[in-house]
C-alpha cells in the first residue's frame, strides 16, 4: 500500500538520501512548484567529516546532526518520509519502501556509501566502521570501556589488547582519527588514568598505497605523516592488512599487530537496490550518470554526490567523494529543474584539507598549499561554515575553543542503550 | 582475585555509588588523609532531577553526565573502579563486584534507588522507567519514532496508540515530564509535524494520591494542577493503574485508555545486594542508618543518600529522598571521618521545586512560597547551579535560552544504537 503522503498538484521529486547532495537539492527546491518528498532512514542530517571526533568525545552526535523536520519547518512543499527503499520500479515511477509504496515523477538517488570492507567477513564482523553517528558513539564507548579493562588487567600482554589500536585506512577519515587517537594518548590518559603507562599504548596507521591522504598531493601526504610521527603514531604505507581475528591484525609482510581495536577507514562503496538494470552499476557500485546526472537507461532518474559516477577528461576515475561534489551537483540539479534546462556539470574543486590535531593541519587550494596553525585555523572555519544551523555552528565553535583552551573535553561518557522489547504494533498503513 | 588498586598506606574507603551523596562524599574526602575508592557501574555522575529534559530532547545526555575520571584528576588518593557490587562480605570488610574483590576499612553504600513497578511483571515489561541517562534518551527516541509512524497511519485507532501518553506518578518527575511533553504538543508538534493534527494528542497524568507534588505543600500541588490543566494536560488523581498490555492502560474505576507509552514515575525502590543482614533493610529495601548514619549492626558500614533509611521525630517516615538530604548527609559523613568525631545527622531543609513548564513553575521555601515566572527563574538558577562542571552549567544555560527564544530546541534525533557483537576477551583479572 502506498504511503501516506499529501497529494499536491505539481511534479512530485523523491529525493533518497539526506546527505550533503540530498539535503542540499531538497533546500533548493522548497517553496518552488515541485512537490519533493525526502526519505531517509534517519531524522536527521549527519555531518560526516567530523565523524571521529564525536568517536574521540571531541563531540556530541547532537551537534554534527541536524533534525530534517527542523530544516523543512517552513517549507510547506517537502514531505519528509523516514524509510528505506527496498527496490525501485522505474517501470511504474516508484520506489518501494519498508513502510509503503512512493510514486514519483522525478527520482533523485543520493543515498551515498557505506563502508567497504571488500567482502571480507572476518573485516564486517570485527574492525569497527565509521560511517554514522552511531558508529562514531559505538567506537567511543569501546575505547573508554577498554581503558578502564586496562586498569584492572595486571598482565602486559593481555593490556596491549585494550591499549593499542590500529587504524586502517590512510584518507582524511584514518589520518584524523589516528592524530585524535595520539592525543588523547598525549593529554587525556596522563591526567584520567594516571595508573596507566600511557607509554604502553600504541597507535598504528595502515595505508595501503605509498602515501597519505592520496587523494591530495605529495606536500599534504608527506606533512601529515610527519605530524602523525611526531605525535607518536606508527604510519605503516604501502602495507596492507590480510586477515584478522580477535587478538591479532596480520599484515601482508607477515608481521602481526596484537590489538583489540582495529577502526576501519579503509575505503567505501554504495549499496544497491533492487530494480536498477546491471548497466547502471560502476566501480564500487557507484551509478553511472551522463553531465545532466541523468542515471544511464532512464528518463526520470537521477544521481548525486558519492553515488554518481560521471566520467570526464579530467576525472578519469569519476568526481573525488567529497561534501564540495555532492552540493555543486544539487545546485547543477536544483537548477536544472527548476529552469527546465540541461546544463552539464562542471565540477569547481575549491580545494580539500585535513586536520591531523592541535595547530596542525595541511590546506591545498587550487593555488596554493600550506600547512600549520593557520592551516588549522581555515580547516576549524571551513568545518564550522558547512554545519548546518546556526546553534550547531555556536556549539561546535564553543566546544573547539573549550578544548583549546583546557587540552580537555569532558565527554568522556559510556552510555550504554538502554535495550527492551519493543511492542507489537499495527504496521503503519494498515 | 582482588581488582588491581593502588596500595596506599592510608585508612580505605570505599563509596558504592556516584550520585549526589557517593560523588560529594568523594570530593571532600579528596586530598584528604583516606584512600578513596569510588565504584559505579557508569563512568559518569547522572544529574538526576533533569532526566526528563533529555527525554523530552531538551538537554543532551552529556550536559547532566559529569565524567568521573574528570572530576577527580587532581586527587592523587582517589581511585575509580567502574563495576558492580554483587555482594558485601562484613566480615571480612570485603566487597565483591563483577570484576573482582575489593578489600575496605570503612565502606559507604550511596548506591541509590531503582524505579518502583511493585513487583508487577507487566508494568516492568511494558512502561518507560525514567531513572537513567539512557533510559531517557530510550523515551526520546519511543516519542519520536512514535510521531513518525503516526503520519503514515491512517486509522484513528492505531494512531491514538501512538500519539497518546500517559505519564503515571504525580511526584516531580511525572510533574515535569506531563508539564514538557504538553509544551511539545503545543510548540513543536504544529511546526515539525504539521500533517498531524496535534488535537489527536493526548497527555494523561495519573496520580495515586488525592494531590500533585505529594511531598510539597497543597499550595504547590493544586497550582501545579491548574499549570498543567490549562497545558491540556488530563490530571487523574486518586486515580490508580491496575494492569497494563500493549494497547491500554486499565484504571482502578474500571475504564481505560487507549496509549502506546506509558512513563513510569510512580515510585522508587532501593535493590538489595547480597550479604547485609535482613534487619537491616527498611521500607522500600532503604538501609536502616542511625543518627551517625551508620548502618545498624556494622561497625564499619555507612549509608548515605537515597538509600539511607533514618527516622527521626520530625521524620517519622525516613527523609525525603532529594539531593540536598544527600548531600548533607554527605558533608556530615566526611566531617565525621576527618575529624574522628560523631555527630548526628539534622536536614536543613532549604525548601522544594517543581517546574511545569514556560514561565510556570513552584518553589516553596522555609519561610514562604511562590509561583509564576519568579518561581521558574529561580528554578532554573538552582538547577544550574548544582549542575557538576563549569562547562556543563555554561551549555546548559546556553540550551535553556536558547529554547526560551526560539520556542525550539533541535536535539530531535532518533539515534539508534549501533550493536555489534562484542569480542571475546580475558577477564580483567586473568
């Protein structure tokens, strides 16, 4: 049955996914004469980049989320469903949800990658992803309720376990987090568990390829390495991870790494969904789409941000899948719909950073590349401006200048779920 | 085996709990000539009176969590064991927890209460407590979700089940909660739910007394009625649940009413941990203390707080189980240790509050009473001021005008744990 949704006189736009492509296509759309339905699974909007430190207490999930409503408030034309698609059936104009049928007249996909643990279940089931929110919060809890293990734990080797940590995964995502990770080694673990040698903790950083942050250049990827090594962390290039099991990563070398945790950013691809033609499929899932974003094969379908693959002269591999991509192709896409034309995209790459700690980050815009405190300075401005909503901008601000100042975050909390039987009730549309 | 703990030459006390009493109690035995050992089964203190706020997605978990670790960086004689007590052995001034032995000089249980359900199997399956962080933030995401499957629902019927609430005990907590979920009705309600028609909604709040606020004056509880009452608020008292299944909620006069939750506010209960003699137990599983709040037939064993059962001419039925009794009884408790004396214990009573709501709430103090705007400022200074952790009174201070201004508060995430299975690992103490 279908779902439940006001039917309105104007072309009706399905946007999956509230990402930064979705969410950005669905705020242009609001208040003009389409009728845009928003389905996600969450009721939120996540803010990836910052992902680890809400792993690393730096953060509240509260505060990189955005609840969708609370964007939509005032936008009468956008409907905001919270589901998963299931299939789609181009056939028909719509997508089947768990929670119903969705008809549309335009289709927009933008519900982004997961984590790519290259069918590997030893990898699925025990390295810890960092793909959402509650991931993040997951990863948290596992260090925090580790270290106090450690305390307890009198013998070394059994401490290793809980202490070391590997980070897989050599892109901005792994780079953070290992730098977040020393820190914490550095100012946190001397003053809240001061029984601990925080010598014993060790912190390693696996990149396959020969350097960091590949997909900036040599001068980010070298500098990052050297800010890593000096804060003490162990950055393993042209080294791969084989195999893992519950107290040992092997690597490719034949060398083992005794560690209990292993955060895994190693790479991503996109789910599928039922009903697209196996045509449409690129690398790592990724669907093809012509300059319009115009899913291959059909009329009325569209792809955007980390799920599009569109191929040029200048990204040979498709667009980098980054925040930047994703909203200049909602803007191309809002606008496209909105005039009724069919402009081609053409990406303006305004240039990408990463932060590896305090005062240090590395900065590449099209003209030039520096590094440092000031680096860092733009990173924090960049990451504050691309929040969404002002109180969020306000907490975050807060929370970094807290943290500056006190070397100190004080969210340093296990809260575990609190997990019951839900009831049994009708299923929504019955 | 004994949990590893640092061998001080020092007389050991060992505090089971980290709420108001535990926590005071440690902060002044702080740098003082004790070994501390402070055990609770979180790594944080919870703020208690302000739970409701986190279910109602006014506050975050951490802006009333106060990291333990963090609050006792500078004392050198403090140890935190985070772990559960299983069993106090007298005789041999132990106690064991789930990870190992823990030897004590003087041992002081602050270990606080459990919710009440009056060993009724179906009210502890089916309602909502509200004694914990996460249980609050399980509510948040029940009243959430709840509005999400009550858009796609198209039959009356099933979406009373998921819009209608009802909140049972008249104390402060169903007060305050019944007070903020009418608020969210009338402010939140029309704007993030508009295709709702927030009339559906209903808010019940079911009192077993013949009064609110049992343990205030009448002038409190009939002012609170009134509050909530022109909130829309449906007040039953005298009024008691006597069964409960996944539909209705059966009332002692033989109707019922139809609701999907049913928040559980009617009453607490300390648990029982093995070992202490049977006569030692009061109403409610509260641990009989005399005037030095020794616990009866121990030399060496206090309790203090919530926990502690002491009647006295003016308190013929124990204390009022609030902060201010435990904190008293806390700085009362350290004076005695540090000076080797014994006074007794006399509650300065320095009065009690209830919020309803917006500019609505009651304070009565020793010496007169008031209500209205005033009352709910002074509310919310107190409330700050007790807050443990500058930064936490800052946010909270901040969250609070921030929602006075705006109407708004943008905390409303359904975030779902992510549960993986956890790996195998040697036992602390292996």
């Amino acid at each position: 049955m279908a779902v439940n949704i006001p039917e309105l006189e104007q072309k009706r736009v399905v946007i999956v996914g509230a990402g930064f492509a979705g969410l950005k296509l669905a705020r242009l759309l609001a208040k003009k004469n389409f009728q845009v339905v928003l389905i996600d699974k969450h009721n939120y909007h996540q803010f990836q980049p910052l992902f680890y430190q809400v792993a690393m207490s730096g953060l509240e999930p509260s505060s990189i989320s955005f609840p969708l409503r609370k964007a939509f408030q005032r936008a009468d034309n956008v409907t905001i469903r919270i589901a998963e698609v299931e299939e789609i059936q181009a056939e028909q104009n719509r997508i089947i949800t768990n929670v119903g049928l969705v008809n549309y007249d335009i289709l927009v996909l933008a519900y982004g990658t997961q984590t790519n643990f290259f069918n590997n279940q030893k990898f699925e089931a025990l390295a810890y992803p960092l793909k959402s929110v509650s991931q993040a919060l997951f990863v948290r809890n596992e260090i925090l309720s580790d270290l106090e293990d450690a305390l307890i734990t009198r013998n070394f080797e059994d401490r290793q376990l809980m202490l070391d940590i590997v980070v897989v995964g050599g892109g901005p995502t792994g780079v953070e987090m290992a730098g977040a990770l020393a820190e914490m080694k550095k100012y946190i673990l001397p003053k809240d568990y001061k029984e601990l040698d925080y010598n014993e903790v060790d912190i390693y950083l696996i990149q396959g390829g020969s350097r960091l942050l590949p997909g900036m250049s040599e001068f980010a990827g070298d500098n990052a390495k050297e800010y890593l090594e000096n804060l003490g962390v162990h950055v393993m290039t042209g080294c791969r991870v084989v195999d893992l099991d519950e107290n040992y990563v092997y690597l490719k070398d034949g060398s083992k790494i005794k560690a209990g945790k292993v955060i895994w950013a190693a790479g991503v691809k996109c789910p599928r969904i039922n009903g697209l033609k196996e045509v449409c499929y690129g690398p790592a899932n990724r669907l093809i789409v012509d300059e319009q974003l115009q899913v291959c094969e059909y009329d009325n379908v569209y792809a955007i941000g980390d799920l599009a693959y569109l191929k040029s002269e200048e990204y040979e591999r498709g667009h980098p899948q980054v925040a930047q991509v994703a909203i200049q192709q909602a803007k191309l896409l809002a606008k496209n719909l909105i005039k009724k034309q069919s402009k081609g995209f053409v990406y303006n790459d305004l240039g990408s950073m990463a932060t590896i700690g305090r005062n240090k980050a590395v900065v590449e815009l099209p003209r030039f590349k520096f590094k440092g405190f000031f680096a860092w300075l733009v990173w924090l401005f960049v990451h504050i401006n691309s929040l969404i909503g002002v109180k969020n901008k306000i907490v975050v601000f807060l929370n970094w200048t807290w943290n500056y100042l006190t070397y100190d975050q004080s969210l340093r909390l296990i809260i575990r779920p609190y997990i019951r039987p839900k009831r049994k009730r009708p299923t929504g549309n019955s």
